[in-house]
C-alpha cells in the first residue's frame, strides 16, 4: 500500500558553496540563494499539510569554519528571523531550535527566543532550524539528563527504555521523521538526528541545496509514497506478517 504525505521531513541542506564555486559566485552567495530555498520549501512543505519540517542549517562542526564565513551565516540567520518572523506567524507557523543554542552570539539568541516566544500559540507546520546542532552531543546531553532523574531517584535504571531516551532528546516534542532529504549527492547522515531517523525512508539527490525547488521537494515525497515502510518486519497483508 503506497505511503500517505510524510508527517516529519527532515533535510541536510546541503552544497550551498559547492553551487557558488560551480556558478563562479563566491562561497557566501551560495548561502543567499540557500536561504531563499528555505523560504520556498517551507510554503511547499505547508501547502502539502506536512506537519514537522526540520532543516540541518549549521552543524557544530561548522564552527571550524573560516570567522569570515562563519560571521556571514550568522548574520544571514540573524536577518532571516528579523524578516520571516512576522511572516511565519501570519502563516500560522511554529518556529523552533535544537542544538546548543548558547553557542550562537547573544543577539541571535535573544531573536530566537523572540521569534519561539511569538509563534508558540500557532497551530500549523512547526518549522525547525537545527543550529550548532551534533547529534552524538544531543544523546549525551539525554544520558546526562536522565542520570540526575536516577540520581534524584525520580527513574530507576530499570525505568529507563526507548521512550525515555527520545523524552530527553531536543525533539522530545515532535515525531520522529519520517523521510530524511540529502542534497548535493553525498551519502553520509553528517551526525544529524541518528537516533530519531532509525526507520526514517532516505533519498538523496544530485541537486545542491540552492537548486531543491518545491519541484524537487515533490519528487522527493512521490518516491516516498511509492515506498512500502516495514520498520523491521515482512510485508503485511490482511494484517499478517508474511
């Protein structure tokens, strides 16, 4: 039976720069153009009823950086909230963040938090940027919270199972995804959501981030929906496990 629209998309975007180099343009033109695609993929991703959007924007790793690039993005994301916010709240959109917040310069975290604060009440597409953003340090950050609950004897190591572990992660709030999008060709997941995308369907494309029109994004959920989701088991059918 073919999938129905995915739920929880989730996208590295990725080769902003590498589309900059091949266009001529300079390394910081490319992240431009990447944010536009931001903008448009959101719509199409609200148009289509999907309910949770979470997009890769700045790694941990991304800190290593050149500062000229690394103080670029920053600015970038700085002025996309001061121009999108009142927009995502029109559209009834939920803006959020994961990651280590208190790593990005004190400004844009107080936007952030501004920008949070303001469309908490909304009902629509929950938009999530994932910013100084490591998933190995996301699961250590879950163990360390879930050891002071045992410590405080609010858990026992008995208690502790698969739903506690996803209670104690950033995205505690949202599903895990359910089609996980990689631009730009490369196969590797780039330390991004490792435990949430367990049974997450993969595709991955040639196109750079700056050319992943909603014309893509469609052809991206068509695969999906041709796809058959076991989670581990046989084919099903009349509700048996062949």
């Amino acid at each position: 039976m073919p999938n129905e629209t995915p739920q929880h998309i989730a996208i590295i975007m990725d080769g902003n720069g590498r589309w900059a180099k091949k266009q001529g343009l300079m390394r910081i033109q490319g992240h431009e153009v990447g944010v536009r695609r931001v903008e448009e993929i959101t719509r199409a991703a609200q148009d289509k009823g999907i309910r949770y959007l979470t997009l890769y924007a700045f790694s941990k790793e991304n800190w290593h950086r050149p500062k000229e690039e690394v103080d670029f993005l920053m600015g970038l994301l700085s002025s996309y909230v001061d121009a999108k916010i009142d927009a995502l709240f029109k559209n009834n959109i939920i803006f959020n963040v994961i990651g280590e917040i208190s790593d990005l310069p004190e400004a844009l975290q107080k936007k952030i938090a501004h920008a949070i604060e303001k469309t908490r009440g909304n009902t629509g597409l929950t938009l999530t940027l994932a910013l100084s953003y490591s998933s190995r340090k996301e699961i250590v950050r879950a163990c360390q919270k879930i050891t002071a609950k045992v410590l405080k004897g609010e858990l026992t190591p008995e208690g502790i199972d698969e739903g506690t572990v996803s209670a104690n992660l950033d995205t505690a709030a949202m599903p895990d995804p359910d089609l996980l999008i990689r631009t730009s060709g490369e196969f590797r997941i780039s330390n991004f959501l490792l435990w949430q995308i367990s049974y997450a369907e993969l595709y991955i494309t040639q196109k750079f981030w700056p050319e992943f029109t909603p014309d893509e994004f469609e052809k991206a959920i068509e695969d999906y929906r041709r796809r058959e989701r076991r989670f581990g088991h046989t084919c099903a059918v009349s509700g048996k496990n062949l």
